[in-house]
C-alpha cells in the first residue's frame, strides 16, 4: 500500500463515489487473532467535522488493495487504542 496516499475513492452500494481524506496509516497485531494487519484512519471530504474511522487494507486475489470495514469490537476498540497512543501524542 502506498503510505503517501492523500485521499481514497470508493464506492457505496449504489455505485456512488466516496471520496475520503486519508489521515493515517498503521500496522499492528489484532489482539485475538495475534494476525498483522495494515489500517487506514480516514474522513469523508465535506464532513471534516465527524469523527474519522478505520478501514482495513486486505489483499485480493491479484494482490490489490481492498479497503474493508471493521465490525469487529475488539479489533475496533485496539485500532482506537492504537492510533490515540501514536498519533493523538504528536499533537
């Protein structure tokens, strides 16, 4: 994954564009699984003011990046932990 990207296109269900501006991206090893993982912390342009949210960067079958949401809570509660501790401290 290209750690210098800037923003992320995706599409919704319907086929409509989402374009998000990328805010950080990290490693780490999700607690139960002991698996490491690449995440990306991002925020929808035009909604600067919402809490930005996490997605998981997976490889598919031709080895490209796909961006996957994280239902799980631990995994969830970890990537926050995470990136308070590594980012929120610069500040």
């Amino acid at each position: 994954m290209e750690k210098d990207l800037k923003t992320i296109q995706l599409f919704d269900e319907d086929g409509n564009e989402i374009n998000l501006n990328v805010i950080a991206f990290f490693d780490m090893v999700n607690p139960e699984t002991e698996e490491k993982s690449e995440y990306v912390i991002v925020q929808e342009q035009g909604y600067e003011d919402e809490n930005p949210f996490a997605l998981k960067v997976i490889k598919d079958e031709e080895d490209n990046d796909i961006f996957e949401l994280i239902e799980d809570e631990v995994e969830l509660a970890a990537i926050e932990e995470a990136y308070n501790t590594i980012f929120m401290d610069e500040e």
